[in-house]
C-alpha cells in the first residue's frame, strides 16, 4: 500500500528455526524484554503490536502485548493474525527467484513476454519494462489516484455508509463488490484501453533509469509470475515458502487463516476499522503472526549466510545483491533505518548496508530490519495509527529496546 510516515529514526537447519532449552540467563533477560515492553503497552497510544527476534539459527523471543479486540478484550500475542503492509513485498522477490530456479522466466525478460496485455511506458515505448525493473521499483509506473482510491475493500457490506465516509486518504475504502482479480484490476489500470488508464500511471523516465517505490509494479511482478508459472500467486508462495517454513498461521485471505486470532485495526485506542482486503494483495496482503514471521526472518538470514533451505547460495545472492547507483536517485533516503537507500529484488537497503522492509495500511504500521554485522533480525508491528509524535516516542523506545535485547540475546544464545 501507499508509505505511510515512517517513526523518527526512521542446531538444526533445515526448514525451520530450532528449539533450545533455554539457560537461566537467556530467561532473566526474556522476562525483562517482556516487562520493560509490557510497561511501554500499558502507556503508548496504540492498543497492541507484536514482535520477533531471531538469529540465523533460531527465533530468539517473540510475543505479542495489548489488545486485539477491544470489545472482547482479547489478548495480542505472537499467534494474533494481522495483515503486515508492505514487508509483503519481500515474498515476491523469494518468489521471483524460486521461478527463475525453476526455469519459469528471467529477471530481465521483458514484461510483456507472459503477459495477455501490453504494458508500455507511453514516453518511452522503445525501452520494454522488465521483471527486474518492477522488483527493483524502478519500472517507471507510478501508483496514481486511482489505485489508492480502489485497491483497499471491505470485507461485508455492515454499516457501509458509515465506513464509506471514514477518512483513509489517501485511500478510501470500496464495497465487496468492487472485488476482482489482480489481472483484471492491472489491466483497467495498465493497458492503453483499459478503463482507468491514463497516461499518469507512468513517470516520464525511462525503465530502469528511476527508483519510484511502487506498489502497482509489484502487484504487477506477481502477475507476471502467474503467467509464467501457471500458478496463483498465493498457491505459488504457500507451496515454495508458507508452507516449508511451517508458516502455519499464514496466508493471503480470510478463509486461509484462523480468522478468531485476527485482530482489528484501530483509528485509535477506542475506535476499530471495519475488517478490510486488498485487491492488489501481493504488495501488502499477507496476512500472518509475529511467531511466523520469526521464522521468515530466520529463514532470511541463513539466506544471507548463504545455508538458506527456500533459494539456492546464487539465488539468496542476487535477492541481497544491491542493485541501484547513486543515478537511479533524485532523493536519496540516507537514514540508517531507511529501507530506500538501494534496492535488493524487493528488499531494501539503508545506507549502512542493512536490509528490511517498512509497512503502512489503515490501522497499522510494520516492519523488519537486519543488522547484517551480527546477522539478526527484528520484526514489529502495530495495530493502531500513529499519532505523531507521541506515537513515534513510543515506537523508538521499543526499536531502542529490540535493538537492545537481540543483540543481548543473540550473544547469550551462542553460549547456550
């Protein structure tokens, strides 16, 4: 979905990470992270979050603080279900790479090679658009007003006159009805004769020339990969990573989660959105817990260790391979947290050579982040909209605290 502000600074491998019987150090600092973080819950301004720490050998805590359901009162833990925004995206590049292994297509193929329609940037229709350039946000489409205003959709038709009247700007919520595919949605937006399409879906710079982070290029990589495979984006994800990383609690609908443990997003602390889908699911849909996402970031960083059990060593290379230069830039983001400093295949970098994604939809904000010195991870996530200030306090001390006790964890787990 569109970025929303991100806060201030801003053993056993195989399919997933091990177990260990946990010393009495490794359990005293546990129980201070979850009582310092506690604390913060019991303060901030938004009604939960959860969390997960990993190393490339194992999860290193995870938990879940707050509430989910303020009516019910139910509990957020490291198994409630939330839709993660943006960090998505990082599926499609492992996606991507594990059609490539296949044979399925290339990164640098052209668009149109598998595609029913043509895409053509209208300013430069000599230069094709390829696979690379929409994993490396630099395709030259632009997401315009007309993908925010339809892409987010209710999930049933209770109360639409009250929820078609919140303010999401620049989004805005559509009915169940407006539902459909992801090849008819990018066809209305992306083909010369579709029935949203205008010029201003493409930048007037070359493919592969600009980074525009872009949401629609990345629906539009998943497409792509369909066409190739013959496969459905979320069948292919959960067969080649869901699924071998036990991810159990995943998945890319409502009926394909324990819909009980989904939590509600929230305005604020006392106000819920009504449940909500995205149409272009593949840039910001999956819908998954802090306890599966530990074994992502695991995943991830044997990866980047070259052991990773999803790609093969020279595909984990390329997912990390820092594709851009200082050309592909107009405004270089250069905060040490930035994840748009460079561009991997759908992963970004800050300008310290660390990697993550950030997320923003109504209602929540995520992220991960990798320090690739001490090769571990952190993943966050909210409930709640951000208010400022205050909210980015909030969300710094419990970065501060991440920061803190991953690497405290990370050091105590390799004397255990």
């Amino acid at each position: 979905m569109n970025r929303l502000l991100i806060f201030g600074l801003i053993i056993v491998f195989n399919v997933s990470c091990s177990s260990y019987k946990y010393s009495d150090e490794v359990l005293q600092a546990k129980k201070e992270l979850t009582l310092k973080l506690s604390e913060i819950s019991s303060q901030s301004d938004f009604n939960g979050f959860g969390l997960a720490l990993a190393n490339e050998n194992e999860v290193l805590y995870q938990n879940g603080f707050g509430i989910s359901n303020i009516e019910t009162h139910q509990k957020y833990d490291e198994n409630t279900v939330q839709n993660i925004a943006s960090v998505s995206k990082t599926f499609i590049g492992i996606s991507l790479l594990k059609a490539q292994e296949q044979g399925k297509l290339n990164l640098d193929d052209p668009v149109n090679k598998y595609l029913t329609f043509k895409v053509v940037n209208p300013y430069h229709s000599e230069i094709p658009i390829t696979i690379r350039h929409l994993a490396t946000h630099t395709s030259s489409i632009n997401d315009t007003e007309q993908y925010l205003t339809r892409t987010i959709v209710l999930k049933d038709t209770t109360n639409l006159v009250h929820n078609f009247a919140i303010d999401i700007s620049p989004t805005k919520f559509n009915p169940p009805s407006a539902k459909m595919g992801i090849e008819e949605f990018l066809k209305n937006m992306l083909y010369e004769k579709g029935k949203w399409y205008n010029q201003d879906i493409f930048l007037d710079k070359k493919p592969g020339e600009l980074y525009n982070y872009s949401n629609v290029g990345a629906t539009l990589a998943a497409l792509v990969l369909e066409k190739a495979t013959g496969v459905s984006y979320d069948a292919f994800t959960t067969k080649y990573i869901l699924k071998p990383l036990k991810m159990n609690n995943s998945g890319w609908n409502f009926s394909s989660i324990d819909f009980s443990k989904y939590t509600n997003t929230f305005q604020n602390k006392t106000v819920a959105y009504p449940y909500y889908s995205l149409i272009t699911y593949p840039d910001g849909g999956l819908l998954t817990t802090s306890a599966d996402m530990g074994k992502f970031i695991c995943e991830l960083l044997k990866g980047y260790s070259g052991r990773g059990t999803l790609l093969s060593k020279e595909s984990y290379k390329e997912y990390f391979r820092q594709q851009l230069t200082a050309e592909n830039f107009t405004d270089r983001a250069t905060s040490e947290y930035s994840d748009e400093y460079n561009m991997g295949i759908t992963i970004g970098f800050g300008s310290t050579g660390n990697f993550g994604h950030y997320g923003g939809d109504p209602g929540l904000f995520s992220m991960i982040y990798f320090d690739k010195e001490t090769k571990t991870g952190r993943y966050f996530i909210t409930n709640t909209d951000g208010n400022g200030e205050t909210t980015a306090k909030y969300q710094k001390q419990i970065m501060d605290l991440l920061n803190e006790y991953t690497l405290k964890l990370n050091e105590l787990s390799k004397k255990n």
